[in-house]
C-alpha cells in the first residue's frame, strides 16, 4: 500500500478536515474516533507519512518514534485509562484490514474489551 497524501488522517493533520483533539505535540496528534466502539475510542497518528507500521520503524527518525510511542502513553494517562486498563491497536497491511494508508493506532477504554481475536473451538 502506497502513501496517499489526501488519506483522510494527512488532511486532518493539514487542518482540512476538522477533528476533536485530545493531544498534539510535535510528534503526534490524537482525537476522537468518529465512530467510536468503546466508550473511550482515541486515534493517536504520527505527524509524518507514514502507511503502517514496518514504514514508521523503517524510516521514522528514533526521536520520532519515541516521541509517537511516549504521546500513546501520554495520552491514556490523560483519558485516565490507565488503572482501569485499555487496548492499543494498529492495523498494518490488507490481511488485518487495514483501511486508512497512514499508521494510526487506536486506544480504546472504558469497559471490559474482551478477548482480541476468538479463541479457536
């Protein structure tokens, strides 16, 4: 999957497309999910472009990495998640669907979340 410049998270971090921040710093931007499916559904997105996962750590500088992973811990203790607990997830590659060529992880709280994938019978 290839980079698309006008990928809905590019053009929110353009300013093009509004959005509902919880967090921003040099690194990262984080807002609410438009459809949420948790009480509490975050998107926490890198500042560059980045499509997934293996580009962000193929080229992503090592502060900015760091300054995008600290920004996720940032940003559950804000929510007040992290006693309760919460589930950080990202999507890479078509088998995981993933849908928006720019890494984003999702943080999501607020109740039990259950097991990820469904245990084989």
């Amino acid at each position: 999957m290839a980079y698309d410049p006008n990928n809905i998270f590019a053009r929110i971090l353009r300013g093009e497309i509004p959005n509902n921040t919880v967090y921003e710093d040099d690194y990262a931007l984080a807002f609410h999910d438009i459809q949420p499916q948790a009480p509490v559904h975050v998107l926490v997105i890198p500042k560059g472009a980045y499509v997934d996962m293996d580009d962000f750590t193929a080229k992503a500088s090592p502060e900015a990495i760091a300054g995008f992973f600290t920004a996720i811990g940032t940003v559950a203790r804000q929510l007040g998640v992290v006693e309760d607990g919460y589930r950080v997830l990202a999507n890479t590659g078509a088998n995981a669907h993933q849908e928006v060529p720019h890494l984003h992880f999702h943080l999501f709280a607020g109740r039990p979340l259950g097991p990820m994938i469904r245990r084989p019978r």
